[in-house]
C-alpha cells in the first residue's frame, strides 16, 4: 500500500503532487513540532527533578549538622543516661527521618529502613521505630510505634523494664524547632 501512494505522488497528475508534497511537508513539521514539545517538556521535568534533588541534599546537610550539634551538646548526658547507648534521628515536616551515627555501647543492631513519621504536629511527633535486633539477649522488636510530645526532654518508655528481659528502650525529644524534631533512641538495663 505505502509502494502505491508514493508511485502515485511521482506519476499522478500535478495537482496531486503538489497536494501529496503539501501533506508532507505539514506532516513533517507537525512531528518535528511534537518532538520538540516532548524535548522541551523533558528538560523541564529534569531540572524539576534536579532542582528537588538540590533541596532534598541541602536540606539533609542541614539537619545533618543540627544532629551532630544535638550529639555534641548532649552527649555526656546521654550516655550517663543510655549506658547501653544511643542513636540520634530527625523527623522533619516531609515525614522523612534521618538516623544519625550510632552511640551503642552494646550489641544492639538498628534496622532503619522500616523506621516512617507516622505523624508531626505542633504538638506531637509519632514515628514508627526501626527494627531493632539484640544479639545479647536475642531479642527482635519490630512495628513499635511511638509517640512523644514536641517538648525537650520529653522521654517514653517503649519496650523493657522491670519484669522484662532485654534493655529497657527509651524515645526523647533533644531538639525541637519549625523545621522538625530530633529524638534520642536510647537503651539502658
């Protein structure tokens, strides 16, 4: 089929021609006038995702140093306090948390990637923990989901304690500000 209209565009009558050249040629310019769009729109949606990406990385260098200032000011008392250890994360208002290093004393083994915000208000922060292993005391905890008041020095009691065995496992609010909340995930006897 595609064989007979084009030996008809070269041995049909002249107003044929110039009509099937005409078509052509509009159908020419209309694809490269779609690719085009699609390019443009591409590039656009590239330098959204790289503009995102900028902030997400900034953003994440921000609290990064805020967690490090948090450890830094607190970490005397926190540990007096976790003799089995501690680690710090943030929760901030996109419902991302990010774990900072490990201050663990023990053989407590932290799983973050199961750790969500739940919820981040003006008030409360409630996040689902980490998987949390003890290889001391072969003890797995996992789907704790806790809830501590925006305040600092709020402290909650999750796991453990008298009567159980394990460590006794502990949420605090170190730092609160508008951009979020850094907590303390702390272990002790």
């Amino acid at each position: 089929m595609p064989e007979e209209v084009i030996k008809a565009i070269f041995t049909g009558p002249k107003a044929f021609k110039i009509f099937s050249i005409f078509v052509l040629i509009i159908v020419i310019i209309w694809t490269v006038w779609k690719v085009s769009i699609a390019l443009k729109k591409e590039q656009v949606k590239d330098k959204q995702i790289d503009s995102i990406q900028e902030t997400v990385e900034s953003t994440k260098q921000i609290i990064t140093r805020q967690l490090e200032q948090a450890d830094s000011d607190n970490y005397t008392r926190l540990i007096q306090k976790y003799p089995l250890g501690y680690c710090l994360f943030a929760v901030d208002h996109k419902k991302i948390i990010i774990p900072y290093e490990s201050r663990l004393e023990s053989d407590i083994k932290i799983d973050w990637s199961k750790a969500k915000v739940v919820k981040l208000t003006s008030e409360r922060v409630v996040v689902l923990l980490p998987h949390i292993i003890d290889n001391v005391d072969y003890i797995e905890i996992k789907g704790i989901a806790v809830e501590n008041t925006r305040q600092v020095g709020s402290v909650r009691v999750h796991f453990g304690g008298k009567g159980h065995h394990g460590p006794q496992i502990l949420t605090e609010v170190v730092a609160n500000d508008e951009k979020g909340v850094i907590l303390a995930l702390g272990f002790k006897d």
